[in-house]
C-alpha cells in the first residue's frame, strides 16, 4: 500500500470486519505469500497460504503495528504453516515407511501432489538449501528488508545478509552453468 495513513485505514477497517479492508489485505499480500509458499512447497503452496490467512484473521484483534510490521507478521505466519506442514509430513513419511515395510501400497494420491510443477525461477530458488531460500524468497517475494527477515527467521541481520550473498552468488552460478550448456 502506497502510504502509512491509507494502510492505518484499511487496518481499522479489516479489524472492524469490513470486507472491502480485507479484501485490499488480501489483495496486496496474498500473491506474495502465495510465491513464497509455493517456491517451497509446489503442491502445497494454496493450502499453506489459505491456513495462513485463516490464523491471521484469528489474531488480526491482537495485531499493532505499520505496514512493514504487517508485512513481518503475515509472512511469519505464512513460514510457520510451512514448518507445520513439514513436520506433519515427515510424521506421515514415517507412518507411511512402517506400513511399506509392512507391505501396505504408497498412497498414489501423495505421490502424484508431490510431483507437481513450479515456475523456473522458482525452481532454481527452491534448489538452494533451506536457508538460503528462505532469505531470497522473503527478500524478494515478501519484499522485507534484512532486518525484518531477520525478525522473521529469527536470526541476525548480517546472517540474512551473508546467505544472501550466499544464494545469490549460486543462483548465478547456475544461471551461467544452464547458459553454457544452452550455446553448446
């Protein structure tokens, strides 16, 4: 949103329930979170963003803050769904691996979510480790400065600053790396 006062508004207005105010949250954040979410779980991203808003409308009473404070909030909620779902996930792996050892078929439907496909960009970013993702994803999809990712991933500005150098200078690596192999 273009101004402090124009955010102000819209916030009392989603607190106070009207829909044109949440709609205009919704609309101003929703597709970042749901780059976010999808860069890091493909098959999961519409899910994941969808629990994001439902425990942000939960708490929205509870929220103060500005916009950039906002922004910290709602992307933090969003990276806490995806850590739920991953536990989750690898509780069902577990529970799926003893039912195949065990002789029990793998569940297809998984499977087939598992496969789904993602945009490039977003595939190169979802190849670098966890961390480094992170950072690049909330730097340039959530669009927060070092400092609020720092807040968000609960580590050091200067931490977020050296994966994301980190990140970037791989993702050119890869780049180069793919063109190399494209002019040959």
């Amino acid at each position: 949103m273009e101004d402090g006062k124009r955010f102000e508004l819209v916030l009392e207005g989603a607190k106070a329930g009207a829909e044109w105010a949440i709609v205009a949250l919704y609309r101003e954040f929703h597709p970042r979170i749901l780059r976010y979410l999808r860069a890091q779980e493909p098959g999961e991203g519409e899910d994941l963003a969808a629990e994001a808003w439902l425990d942000a409308a939960r708490n929205l009473q509870r929220f103060k803050g500005d916009e950039p404070a906002y922004r910290r909030w709602i992307f933090t909620i969003a990276r806490r769904r995806l850590i739920d779902f991953r536990r989750r996930r690898s509780r069902s792996a577990r529970a799926v691996g003893a039912w195949v050892e065990r002789g029990a078929p793998p569940d297809p439907e998984g499977a087939a979510l598992a496969a789904g496909e993602t945009e490039a960009a977003l595939t190169l970013i979802a190849s670098l480790p966890p961390d480094q993702a992170d950072v690049v994803l909330l730097r340039v999809v959530a669009e927060l400065d070092a400092e609020d990712v720092a807040r968000v991933l609960g580590k050091k500005p200067g931490t977020v600053r050296v994966l994301q150098h980190r990140a970037l200078h791989r993702l050119a690596k890869q780049l180069s790396r793919e063109e190399d192999r494209v002019t040959q």
